[in-house]
C-alpha cells in the first residue's frame, strides 16, 4: 500500500483516532476531543471521570462539561501508557485542551503506537489506572516546574545569554552569562555576595521575589531575592 492508503486503513481500523498527513515528512496522530460523536462519543472518559471521583471532584462541572479529560490529560495518559518506551523522544506533542495531537515523521511508528494505544484505551480498568498515574505524575512535574521557575536557578536556565542583577538577603552579586554556565553545569562550586562566601546551591535555590528586564538593555535583568522557606545548607564567611 502506498502513504495514502496505509492512512486511509489506519483511521479506518483506529476509529476515533486519525491519522494526517503534512506533505512535509511528518505525519499527526490526532483526535479532536469535541468532534468525537455516534458510538465513540464517550471514548475514554470513563477513565477520567473516574480520575475525578478519586480526587474527590465531580466529574461534571456546574455547566455540564467534564471536568477531566482534556487533551493535555490525554498526553499523560499516553506518556504513562509507555513510560519509559525510548521510542517516546521520537514524538512531538502539540495537545491543547480540546484535543490531542502529537507529531511524528516516521508513519510506522505513528502507526504502531496509535494502534497500541487505542488498544490501551478500549481496556477501561487498565486505562484508569494509566490516566490516574499519569496525571498526577503530570500535575507534579508542572508544580515542580513552577516551583523552579520561581527560583534564581530557574531564571539562569531560561535565560542563559543575559546578564542578571541579583540583590539577595545578604547583599548585591551580577552573574554573566559565562557565571550561568558554570553556575547551571556545577563548575562553580561557591559565589562571594557582601564579603561572604556562600555554596552556590543557596544563590540558585532563593526565590525571585521581583524581576524586570532593564528598560535600556534586553539582556540585563534585575532581581530581588529571598530565602526559601526550607533552609538551606551552611554560609562560610572568609
């Protein structure tokens, strides 16, 4: 079978799931949440209604809509589904709430794994238990990710090519680009802030109480910091 057909059989076989083809070399595994309908229009919900009910929410919302069950909850389904599959680098999410999409340029592989996984999602007891995994593993690694984002390490990582004018609890210390990429690869073990000598994790692992980029210069940012809540190691003054 040529590309056209070997597609053409897929969404035949994988119904709601389908397959597209970009003309560029890539091809999509997709399936648009609100345009599921006739004997498939419950497809997997069953799953996510349940994830609700075991976190104590309902799984309908005052308006009548589902409460779980988004496209970005379908991707941590699939990622849970093959958790530790090598063949997952190999995939290009794009999921948005009202659907899931995800990119490959291999048709086989989209193939297979849309295949597997329509398989997995047809299992209801097997597929709650993938959707409950996968979205609190999802819902952690976001509050991890947030957390970061929120810390002088966070910052340096989003912005390794600018220059930053930090003032800490313990006085005032500017890292340059060169001072990121020692900082983030663990080449420089301690910074010097006020005439201290402090380990580097403390800098890295203060939260971000105020943060502007400098009106003049794009590559400059200036912060305010603040200890976490947690302490953090020892400070050895010199």
């Amino acid at each position: 079978m040529n590309v056209k057909e070997r597609i053409e059989a897929f969404n035949e076989e994988n119904r709601p799931f389908y397959i597209v083809d970009h003309d560029d070399g890539k091809f999509s595994l997709c399936l648009p949440l609100g345009f599921i309908s006739g004997e498939y229009e419950d497809f997997g919900q069953k799953a996510f209604d349940a994830y609700a009910l075991e976190i104590g929410e309902p799984p309908v919302d005052s308006r009548g809509f589902q409460t779980h069950g988004n496209g970005y909850e379908w991707e941590a389904a699939f990622c849970q589904a093959f958790e530790g599959d090598p063949n997952l680098r190999r995939f290009a999410f794009d999921c948005e709430s009202s659907g899931f999409f995800m990119d490959c340029d291999d048709l086989s592989l989209l193939e297979e794994y849309g295949a597997r996984f329509r398989e997995i999602c047809m299992d209801t007891e097997r597929f709650t238990t993938i959707v409950s995994q996968g979205i609190k593993r999802m819902d952690q690694w976001l509050a991890e990710q947030e957390k970061l984002a929120n810390t002088v390490r966070g910052a340096l990582l989003e912005n390794p090519s600018s220059t930053f004018d930090i003032m800490t609890p313990d006085g005032n210390i500017r890292i340059t680009p060169q001072d990121t990429k020692q900082l983030l690869d663990g080449d420089m073990q301690f910074v010097h802030i006020g005439g201290a000598q402090y380990c580097a994790f403390e800098l890295l692992d203060q939260e971000i109480a105020q943060k502007q980029t400098d009106l003049f210069d794009e590559d400059l940012i200036r912060m305010k910091t603040q200890e976490p809540e947690q302490e953090l190691g020892f400070k050895m003054t010199m």
